[in-house]
C-alpha cells in the first residue's frame, strides 16, 4: 500500500506546498496527508514527488457503520474510471468533500497504485451518535419550553455544528426574558461504545434578569424625558413604585418602544424625526456595593426636526367626488398639526371605511390610484397634492371559496355578498368575511379573500380561502349553587352548530356527526340533588328549502321539588314547553343587518305549595312573540365595533283556560373600539309587562333580576335577566315584595351596563378576555313605582375564555354596592359582598 503523496516524486509547486501547511495547522478540516497516519506508507517529501495520471480502478469503504458507502463515494466526487493526478487536488479536495458534512471526526484516503491504475480506500471514522440530551441548572418549566425549541434528535450525529445551534437557542431564549451574562457548558459523554451513541448534558447559568434601571434621552427639546418616556409603552424604569411587574430589558420590546416612539413624533408633525442612536449597557446601580452589574441603562438620541403644520391642500383629476368632499374624507384643514397616522388612515384604510379608498373602491372603482406629493414649504409648513387617476368602473366576473371540506358549498355561498356581475365593492368584500366569520363554522382568523383584476377587461375575479379548522361543536359541563333550596346544580349540553338532517340518512353520513347543512341541533339535561331536573332538546334550520327563512322548534321538561323546611307546605314546580318559530335572517329594509322572527309557544305549568302566589294545579300559557333585530357586530365573542338592537312583543291571549299577559321589550348594545382591541361597551335594557283586564293578572313570567343562565335555570316560572354581582336563585334576586314579603317579580324592567375589555389571548386553541364591568338595574311593580335611576349596583372583573370544545365560558366577580331587602325565603342580600359567578354562553 501506499500513501498519498509517495508516488513519483516530481515537484508539486509552492502554492500546493504552502496550501498543505495551512489545511495542517488551521485546524479547520485534517490534512489528507496527516488523515492517513493510520495508513501504512513511508514518508517522503511530497515536493519531491512528480504528479502522474492513475485511472481509478476500485473505491473501498472502510469504517462506516451508520453512512452507506455508496453515500460516502458520491459525496467524494470520485468514481471508478475517472483519472486523477496524484499528489494533486482529487483527492484533497474529497477529504474536504466528506468532511464537510459532518458525520464524521476523521477522514482518510489511502491509495494503491497498480501501474496505471489505482486502488483507492476511504477510512471514516463517524461522529457519535446522539442517544438524550439533557438540560441542567434551570427551572422546570424553562426545561420544558427549551426541550420543544431544541432540535436535536436521537440518532442524528452529534456535530458541533448541532451543538452550537442548540446553545444559541438557549441563550436567545433566555434574552428574550430579559437575562444577561448567561453562560452554557456541554458536557459530551459516551454511553454506548458499541453503538457509538453519546449524551449530551448542557449546564447552563441563565444569569440574571437585570431591570431597567434608567432611561435618558439625548437632543429633545419639545418633550421632556418623562413625556416620551411615557410613549415607549413597552420598557420603563424599573423604581420602587412598580410592585407587580418587573421591567426588563428583551430585544422584542426594544425594538417596539423604538417604533412607538418613532409613531408619537410623526403623529405630532415631526416627519423629519431619527433616531440617531442607541445603546444599552448594564451598570452598577448600588453605587456602595461596587462590582454588581445589576441594572441596564438604556441611551437614546434624537434628533425631532420642526413640527409640521398643512399650509395648502390640492386636488388633480377628481370628478366623482368634488374637492370639499375629499377634503372631508381627508380630515385635514389649514394650519392643523401634520398627523402621518392619520394622514395614511384616511388616505388608504380606515375601521369605519370612510377613508378615500374605500370610498372610491366601494362605488366600482378598483383601478383608481390616488398620489400624494407632500412638499415642505419654509421652516415647518407642507404643501399637499394629490393626483388622482380614477379610471373606470370595474365589475365581479368570477367569486370562488376553497377551504371548506365539511361544510357544504351552498352554506358557504349563502354568506357571499359579491356575486357575479356586480359592479366591484370593498364593503362588499369586507361584509363577506364578517358574515363568514360569524357563522360559526370558519376561523374568523383564516378567512382570506384574494381578488385577481383584470384592468384591460376592467373586471375582477374574488376568491375566498376559508379554514375549517375550527371546531363547530362544543360540549357545556357547568355548575353552580342555587341556593340553599335547591343546593348544587350540575348541567351538561352538547351542541351541534353545523348539523346536517340530510346526511343522517345517507351511507357514510355519520362520521362522526352528520354535518355540513348549517343547521343547528342540542340536546340538555341539568340536575341537583336536590330533586331539579331539566331536559331541553332545540333544532334550527336557517335556511329552509334553499331559502332565507328560518324554521325552528323547541322541547323542554323541567321539575323542581323544594326542600320541605320547618312548617312551610312543599313546593313544586312543573313545566313542559314546545315552541315553533320562523323568521327572516336577512332583511333588505331599513339595511340589510336587519332580521325578524315570529314564534309560536306553549307552556303548561304544575305546581303546588305556593299559596298566594301561584294557584295549585296546570296553568296554561299559548303566546306569539314576534321581534326585530339589528345586528352589525363584527365578531359574537369579542366584539370591537357595530352595534345590536332587539325589540320584541309578545302577547298570550285571553283564552279560556289560559293564562293572558302582553310583554314589550327592548335592548341596546353598542361597541367601541377605543385602541388596538382595547373595546368598550354601553348597553340598556327594558321591558314591560301588561295585562289585557283587572283581576286576571298572573304572576308567571314576570321579571326577576340577577345571576346567570346557570343559577336562574331552577326559576323556570319567571322571566330572569342576567346580572353580575347578584346570584339569582331563589334568595338572591332583585325583586318587588307583596304585603306579604312574597318575591313576585316586577311588571317593569330597567338594566344598564358598562364594560371595558382586552383580549389578551387570541389563538385557535383559546381565547382569553379579561374585562372590567359596571352594572346597574331594578325591577318595579308597576309603571308608577319606576324610576331609571332607582338601581341596584354592582362593579367588577371577570374574564370570557373560549374553548372550541366547551365554547364560550364567562367568570365574573362582582362586588356589591346595593343590598336587596328580606323576603320570607330568607334575608335578602347585603351590600359591600363580593359574588363569584360562572356561565357558559355567550352575552352578545
């Protein structure tokens, strides 16, 4: 056998002499001459020796046990039957080859030349193989989070390329949470020579996280270092004041202070503001203990520039719409402060799309481009111009959607608002993906629309891409506490929002649920020990033959036996209810947010111990109700924008052997988007209850106020209005007494609430919406006895989630600023208490 460079010896050239060195003692990948120590030759000069041709007559494979040799003799470049010049750059430059792909710590090529003709035989030995990794020196939960982001796998070779990968996403992880002098050591040991497997231990110090401790600001002369420290938003100082959150320094929210400081001067009419530079640098902040590094500084210079004010505004080519009305689309006047938010929002878009785009492209003009040219004139005024070019109309040729593997295409199509033919509109569009999002069946959050203009034909193609992934069936397990009659209430639901009747009866239909038709199918039982038991079962078909009308109808079983205490007769209350109903989900007039409902009800009640209440025995109750309501929000578990308006009548007629009342109601909702998704809501409710002659007056179905769906469902003979901060039940609602301290509810009804929210978690998995709410209401005997401003109050926190499987869950706690007086079922309920209360559902 012989080595490499031992053939004829013929003098190779400096350059290859010198590259040789510099392979040997850079130590960046082994020299082919040293990789063959292992070979058996005798060491010549290689200067010596004189380059001769060899036609490769085998390749041989020697060491590997994991790589496949035919792997290793591609990746070579070398094959059987090229010629090669030996010394010379083949067979180096295949060391490199292998070498380079880092499965293996050494490489050798050794050759035996037969006259012409050469044997060749690659010697490898492999990088160990990774068996586990482990992660020492940290917390639980950070070993958890960084054994998901590190990418190293059993069996892959243990590379130092694959290390230093992983300790770079140890210590951004850690940076990211605001740490400092983090520090990583790995320990790699052999655990299994026979399979070549090692383990890998990292120890890491995750330093400190150091707070900010100072913020300065260098060349600002308009605002004050505490003005704009203000506007960074995301870091402050970090001083005694702040107790519950720690302030410290990550590159995320660096970088978002700088954009929102960058916002706040350009918004106040400094366009030519730069952040000319920054630094960030720990210092010893406990200046008599010297040595510890334990705050961060962070230094930043700026340079403001004159503040902008509009000097003149003009407008080229406009015919649609005259110069005042783009002036008002604009918002901007003559010595008004330069906005460049502002400015771009009613330029392009704005929530409300009473921007100048939006008001172009919703009336057909999709090609129109408009440029504005913004001049400064003197010190610190602008001149403003802007050149439109409207062009022509364009209308919808073609409207397509993707997506949606269950639900049925006429559902989707039934929701579109652009359709074939019409002139083009963005509101159009934009209402598209509300009416998408709202049904129930899409992620609100993965609908897309994609238009595809076709300027020379002036039309354009929209398409839809909507995501299914959400969940449309959700299973409800609640409970809660009715009081100390009624004790522990337990309540199960499972709700189908996308059923399809059609599908149950064909082959392969129930997988697992027939589905896909958009109707709407629950079924529900709640109990207590302590004799409740209910039963409701509730189908809708919102489109019913292919058309915008809706069918429905209702069942329900509900009995309740109170505890029988000291001498007071047992109560008992008995219900079935049946109902049909029909309606219009869509209206053309007064727009087309409006829908309409009528629906035909029967109840027949039982009951029994509530002497100068109720009478014993069945009463029966047939009524129409029949409502109008406007719905225009944007989203039915966290709204941030539109409003809702419900008036309702119902009447149960003086029959012979009915009971008979009328009702009127009427409730007000609307949202406001404050900042980002910072929303705040108002909403009122009333209702009245008359009769149709004097002494036939009922009490069943009159208002009670107070709790939620869960602790009014055992007062199924009463009219019950949610509100936080009183339980409902049975003691703890609000409710006129009779001479007798009876709670017979009120004929009259007056609710008012206030609510701010953020939500502050947003994903397919969850939807988290803390909130703060104030509420207010009273219920009256009569119209006489109402006052609006006569209220019970309460004030508090709570937070809605949203679990695709549960749906939606509200917890509020409410503190109470009003008590209520004692009945004969107990002593009513104090002011100054704080109440807990939990609901499954949504209260838009």
């Amino acid at each position: 056998m012989k080595e490499l460079n031992t053939v004829p010896r013929r003098p190779i050239g400096l350059v290859y002499f010198i590259a040789l060195l510099v392979w040997t003692f850079t130590g960046l990948m082994p020299d082919p001459a040293v990789a063959q120590e292992a070979c058996e030759f005798q060491i010549t000069d290689p200067t010596q020796e004189r380059p001769q041709s060899y036609v490769i007559n085998d390749i041989r494979v020697e060491g590997a046990s994991t790589a496949r040799d035919g792997y290793l003799i591609s990746t070579s470049g070398m094959q059987v039957g090229n010629q090669i010049t030996i010394p010379g750059e083949e067979v180096p430059e295949a060391v490199r080859r292998i070498y380079r792909t880092s499965l293996f710590s050494d490489v050798q090529i050794c050759v035996e030349p037969e006259g012409s003709r050469v044997n060749m035989i690659i010697r490898v030995q492999e990088q160990p193989r990774l068996e586990e990794f482990h992660l020492e020196g940290i917390k639980r939960s950070h070993r958890r989070e960084l054994e998901e982001q590190i990418t190293l796998l059993p069996g892959f070779a243990v590379t130092n390329s694959a290390k230093q990968q992983a300790i770079q996403t140890i210590r951004r992880y850690y940076q990211n949470k605001g740490h400092w002098f983090i520090e990583v050591e790995t320990v790699e040991e052999i655990s299994d020579n026979e399979r070549n497997r090692s383990t890998l231990t990292f120890q890491i110090d995750p330093g400190q996280r150091i707070k900010i401790g100072r913020i300065r600001f260098e060349g600002n002369e308009e605002y004050s270092d505490r003005d704009l420290r203000k506007e960074l938003g995301t870091i402050k100082e970090d001083t005694f004041l702040r107790l519950f959150k720690r302030y410290v320094h990550t590159e995320e929210d660096f970088e978002e202070a700088m954009t929102n400081l960058r916002t706040f001067y350009r918004e106040n009419g400094f366009r030519d503001f730069r952040i000319l530079s920054d630094s960030v640098y720990v210092y010893d902040h406990d200046h008599w203990i010297r040595g510890t590094l334990d705050r961060v500084a962070v230094d930043i210079e700026v340079h403001e520039g004159p503040q902008y004010r509009v000097r003149n505004i003009t407008w080229e080519g406009n015919s649609v719409y005259t110069d005042e009305q783009l002036s008002t689309m604009l918002d901007f006047r003559e010595g008004d402060v330069f906005n460049q938010t502002k400015f771009e929002e009613n330029l392009y878009m704005r929530r409300d799309e009473n921007d100048i785009t939006s008001n172009y492209q919703n009336i057909g003009y999709l090609f129109f481009e408009i440029v504005p040219d913004v001049q400064a004139v003197g010190e610190n005024e602008l001149d403003i111009r802007f050149d439109i070019i409207e062009r022509e109309t364009a209308t919808v040729r073609d409207v397509s959607f993707s997506g949606n593997t269950k639900t049925h295409d006429d559902v989707v199509r039934r929701n579109l608002r652009t359709m074939p033919g019409q002139t083009y509109s963005r509101s159009a569009i934009m209402r598209t993906v509300r009416e998408l999002s709202t049904v129930g069946y899409f992620n609100p959050e993965g609908i897309e629309p994609n238009l595809n203009p076709n300027q020379e034909e002036r039309t354009v193609d929209v398409s839809y891409r909507i995501d299914e992934s959400q969940s449309t069936d959700n299973f409800e397990f609640s409970g809660g506490f009715g009081g100390r009659y009624i004790g522990i209430i337990l309540a199960a639901r499972v709700n189908f929002n996308n059923f399809s009747v059609q599908r149950m009866f064909e082959k392969g239909g129930w997988n697992p649920i027939p589905s896909g038709d958009g109707q709407k199918f629950s079924l529900g039982v709640q109990v207590t020990g302590r004799g409740y038991q209910s039963y409701s079962m509730s189908f809708q078909e919102p489109w019913l033959r292919g058309r915008p009308t809706s069918l429905g109808f209702h069942a329900s079983y509900d009995i309740l036996n109170y505890e029988q205490i000291g001498n007071q007769p047992r109560e008992r209350n008995e219900l079935f209810s049946a109902g049909v109903s029909i309606g219009r989900p869509q209206l053309r007039w007064p727009d087309d947010f409006f829908s309409m409902q009528t629906s035909l009800s029967y109840q027949l009640y039982n009951v029994a111990g509530f002497a100068g209440i109720f009478p014993d025995g069945d009463t029966n109750i047939l009524s129409i109700t029949h409502q109008f309501e406007r719905n225009s929000l944007d989203n039915f578990i966290s709204p941030r924008t539109g409003s809702k308006l419900l008036i309702s009548g119902e009447v149960a007629p003086p029959l012979p052997g009915f009971a008979q009342y009328y009702k009127l109601k009427s409730e007000y909702q609307n949202h406001t988007n404050i900042a980002g998704d910072l929303t705040l809501t108002g909403g009122a409710q009333y209702g009245y209850m008359g009769y149709f002659g004097s002494g036939e007056e009922s009490l069943f179905q009159r208002y009670f106020l107070g709790g939620t769906e869960i602790q009014q469902r055992q007062s199924f003979i009463n009219d019950n209005v949610d509100m936080r901060g009183y339980p409902g039940g049975v003691t703890g609602v609000i409710s006129p007494l009779d001479e007798n301290r009876n709670l017979i509810g009120g004929r009259v009804l007056s609710k008012y609430s206030l609510e701010l929210r953020y939500p502050a978690v947003s994903s397919e998995q969850l939807q988290l919406i803390p909130y703060l709410f104030a509420d207010a209401g009273n219920t009256f005997l009569t119209l006489e006895d109402f006052d609006p401003f006569d209220v019970k109050r309460a004030v508090g926190f709570g937070a809605r989630l949203y679990l695709p499987i549960l749906g939606l869950v509200d917890l509020s706690y409410g503190y109470r600023m009003d008590g209520t007086p004692s009945s004969n079922r107990g002593g009513g309920l104090n002011a100054g208490e704080w109440e807990f209360l939990f609901n499954i559902g949504a209260p838009f």
